[in-house]
C-alpha cells in the first residue's frame, strides 16, 4: 500500500514539474472531430497540463456539447458560417452519386467546403483581438488535425514553437465523389512528410485485390492516388495565399509549418490499420478515451439484449442520414431481417426517419430506434454481428469488443477502412450500391458472419491483442509529448527525406539520363552504320 502511494505521488509530482500550456485547435466541423480533439485535450489536461480547447464554432455546436471537462474551453461564436453548415447538410443527398475516373482525374473545380474554410479561417486570424488575447497565453505547444492546415498558420502567427500534426480523417477536401481518406494518414499528409507510398500495394485510394493485383487496379488506384496529391496540394495554396495576403508575402507555407512538427499523433490503432512505410516520430494513438469507463446498458436495452435471442446490430453513422438516403435501402434491410428470424435486429436510423419506424411495425424481431448505447451493445455477449458503415470509431468499439462486421463504407475513410478489415479477415465487404440494386449479396453477407466461425476466431484474436498491448493510447500520447516538450523539441527525428522534390526523391534524374546515354550512343552507331553502309556502297558503284 505505501509503495502505491509513493509511485502515486511521484507520478504526480512528475506531471506537476513538466506542466506546459498547449493550445488544441479544435474547429466545430462536426461533432466528431469536437470529440476527437477533445479527448485529446481531456488526456493532455489529466496529466497535469494547462490546456486551452480552441473551438472556432464552424457548426453551431460549441453550447451543444462538451468535449473535454478538465481543458478550458474557449468558443469562437458569431462567425460567417452559414453556407459552410448548408454544404455540410447537403453531404448525406450527395452519398449515392456515382462519378467517373475520368471526372476525378480531370477535376479542376474548386471545392466549396475547401473555400468557406478558408474563409472562416480567414475570418478568425484576422481577429485582432482575438490573436492578441490568443498570444498573452504564450502557448508552449500546438495540436492540430490534417482536415485543414488552418490551425498550422495560427500557430506560427501566435509563435508556438513546439506542435503536433494529429492524422484524423478530413470531412472533405475536394469533390465528394472522389475522396477516401482515413482516420490515418492521408496520401497527400504522407507525401507532405516523406513517407513513402506504394500505390502497387496499399489500396489506399481503390481496391487491389491480392498481391500482386491486377494492371488495371493497380493502375486506377495511381491514377486516384496522384490526383489526391495534386488536388490537395491546390487547396493548401489556396490557405497559403490567403495568409500572405494578410501576413506578408514571406509567411511560411501551412505545409512546410506542419510536415516540420515535432511529432505526428495518428488516431488509429497499427493493429487495424493496413501496415505501410512509416516514420520514427509517427505515434497511433488510436481507441483514445473510447475504453477508459465501462459501458453499462440501460433498463430497456438490457431487455433487448437478455431476451434470450442473439442480436445483429446495424448502424449507419451519423452523416448518411436515412432520411436522405434512397426510400429502398431500408426496405431491402427489412426483407432481409425476415430471412433471419432467430435473431433480434437492432437498427440504428436518424430521429427524422419515419419511414423506417413504419416499415418495421408488425416485425417481431426488428427495433428501430434513433439511439443505441453502440458501446455497450457491442460488448454484450449476445451481439453476434455488427453492420456499419464503417466509420473509425465504430470500427474501434467493434475491434475492442470482438465483434465481427459486415462493411457498406459512404464516404470519407470508411472505404479505405473496409478494404483493411477485409483484408485482416474479420468483417466482410460490401459496395453501398448493393443495398439498392443487389441485396442478396447483403444477406449472403449476414448469412455468412453468423455461421462460418472464421470471423469470429479472427475478432476475438484481434481483442486479445488490443487489450494485452504493452502501452495504451493515453500512455503513449502523455509520454511522447511530455518527452518532446521536456527536451525542446526531437530534431534527431526529423526525416530530411520531406524536404526533397519529387523528382530527386525517386532519382527520376538518374533513371532520366541512365535511359538516354544508351539510347544516344545507338543512335550514333546506327548513324555511323549507315554512313559507312553508304559510303560502302558508293566505293562499289565507283
């Protein structure tokens, strides 16, 4: 008990004298990054330190929840922000759009998300007042996401020296129809540091199936993944104009800003992720604050969950509205139920959706509600299945609990999610297209997860390795960041590969002159064959 004690005081003392003032950039685009940023603030503020939340409110949301309890909050209200929320309300009628290669290599339109974020950007670092009230904190460190290099241009005007470039997948950072990136990395964040990506073996952008896939794979998911970096690079000059019109013409790039912070925190866990190249100062952080109470069912779920029938869970998120999705997904989902009645469906719908309440009256083994405690669920013993869109944290909970899933991705990371988890052996994948035009493939699907065990073997070992790990994400994001402040930054981990052109970085120069110096050289003996071949024959002649 008293060596308890004495590592108790310690460990506390410890936080105490390594104290540090850190800002988190944490704009409302959407309640889940608030909760993201936010447990990450939570985390930092537990372990002694002084912690301002900075949420410009992009959304409406800063007076609607509340993202950490122990980090002190400061809400930017009254911005210019109503197109930005109607482009956000537009993104659940836009999910079904089908476009072609064609359009996404030749996009040259300029994404109204990127813009209206910039102008909100825009709108807050012009704020006088507010910078110099931002400045009088005299922030030690800076954490921000990739979903816009806003925050890496606030930092480098209020003077942070210290900052840390979290990965958390973007909303949107061009056209819907061609984005797919991920709570990881993105390609255009892992070409900003210098990592490289194989577009021949990472199905980061579209699908390959095995290793090696085929030409025509492999050669669309280059195709995607080049113009991602095109198109994000565009948008981040954007940002950088829009900073040196204020700020000089010599402010840094935002790039530049971010690929040279001390650390990147990444919101995944290595065990999900598709394993790739990486960097010494690359750090996952991922199932952050998601594990740290147990959940508990309430009165009427607990019904539900201990009627004596196993359960399938079905969840969409929260930005493919059922409301706004085609009228026959959810009536194909409920033929489907009736072709399993020995399990209980359990269907997660918004609190607008009507239909579906209608929809399932007089199916016994069907709730629709517009709220589930997912977490709970998930852990309950009698859940055998989990459909989900395929969004990060769901996956997460799924993963921690040994759940095995059934995937239908949207939009944003969840494709690229699917693609990981299928490929790891313990969810199956399916297009979202499949819900309207071939639902036997759904319910093969949900047939196939409920009887062949393989799915369940491969959860339940990915469980166990989740939760015997040697360090949790908490650990690992207090220990890091302590150590980089405690030691005025770790330049030793500075990759200089980022720095380089691309043309230098893969010697494009080299292989450039190795293929014309032979190819010069028999030019010249053809040359020379020739004249003598005709020199030759004119001695004859004469």
């Amino acid at each position: 008990m008293i060596i308890r004690i004495i590592t108790f005081l310690a460990v506390t003392l410890c936080y105490t004298v390594s104290s540090h003032k850190i800002l988190v950039f944490s704009p409302t685009a959407s309640k889940s990054h608030m909760i993201s940023q936010g447990r990450i603030a939570e985390e930092l503020a537990n372990a002694g330190h002084d912690v301002v939340n900075f949420e410009p409110d992009f959304l409406d949301l800063t007076d609607k929840f509340v993202p950490c309890k122990k980090c002190r909050r400061w809400p930017v209200t009254g911005l210019n922000n109503k197109l930005y929320k109607d482009i956000q309300n537009e993104m659940s009628g836009n999910v079904f759009q089908k476009s072609s290669l064609w359009s996404k290599i030749f996009n040259s339109n300029r994404d109204e998300h990127q813009d209206e974020y910039n102008n909100l950007c825009e709108e807050i670092v012009t704020n006088k007042e507010l910078i110099e009230k931002l400045k009088a904190e005299k922030f030690d460190a800076y954490f921000g996401e990739q979903i816009h290099l806003c925050g890496m241009g606030l930092a480098h005007i209020l003077g942070i020296k210290h900052r840390f470039w979290v990965a958390r997948y973007p909303l949107i950072l061009f056209s819907l129809s061609t984005i797919n990136f991920s709570c990881t990395m993105s390609v255009s964040m892992r070409d900003s540091l210098g990592i490289p990506t194989p577009s021949s073996l990472l199905p980061f952008m579209s699908t390959l199936d095995g290793t090696p896939a085929s030409f025509w794979q492999r050669a669309n998911n280059f195709v995607l993944q080049m113009a991602h970096i095109r198109d994000e690079y565009r948008d981040v000059e954007w940002t950088n104009q829009m900073f040196r019109r204020h700020f000089g013409q010599d402010f840094p790039s935002v790039d530049y800003i971010a690929k040279t912070s001390d650390a990147v925190f990444v919101s995944t866990d290595e065990l999900l992720e598709i394993q790739s190249p990486t960097l010494s100062n690359v750090f996952h952080i991922g199932g952050l604050g998601i594990f740290n109470k147990e959940a508990k069912l309430d009165e009427e779920f607990s019904k539900v969950m201990n009627n004596g029938s196993d359960v399938v869970l079905f969840s969409l998120g929260t930005i493919a509205n059922t409301t706004n999705i085609p009228p026959s997904i959810m009536e194909n989902l409920m033929r489907i139920t009736q072709k399993f009645k020995d399990y209980k469906f359990i269907i997660k719908v918004d609190k607008h959706d009507t239909r579906s309440y209608q929809l399932a009256k007089g199916l016994d083994n069907v709730l629709v509600t517009d709220w589930v405690p997912q977490t709970a669920i998930l852990a309950h013993p009698k859940l055998r299945a989990f459909i989900t869109h395929a969004g990060y944290n769901s996956l997460m909970e799924a993963a921690h609990a040994g759940v095995p899933v059934i995937l239908i991705p949207f939009m944003f990371d969840q494709p690229r999610n699917g693609r990981s988890v299928a490929r790891k052996g313990w969810g199956i994948l399916r297009d979202k297209f499949q819900l309207i035009d071939d639902p036997d493939s759904i319910e093969e699907a949900v047939r196939e997860i409920l009887h062949n065990p393989k799915y369940q073997e491969k959860a339940s070992r990915l469980r166990k390795l989740m939760r015997s790990k040697p360090q949790n994400a908490s650990e690992r994001l207090i220990k890091i960041t302590n150590w980089v402040l405690e030691n005025d930054g770790v330049e030793e981990l500075q990759y200089e590969g980022k720095h380089m052109d691309f043309f230098t970085y893969y010697n494009l120069d080299i292989i450039i002159v190795a293929a014309i110096i032979p190819t010069l050289i028999f030019i010249v003996l053809r040359i020379s064959n020739i004249t003598v071949a005709v020199k030759s024959t004119k001695s004859k002649k004469e």
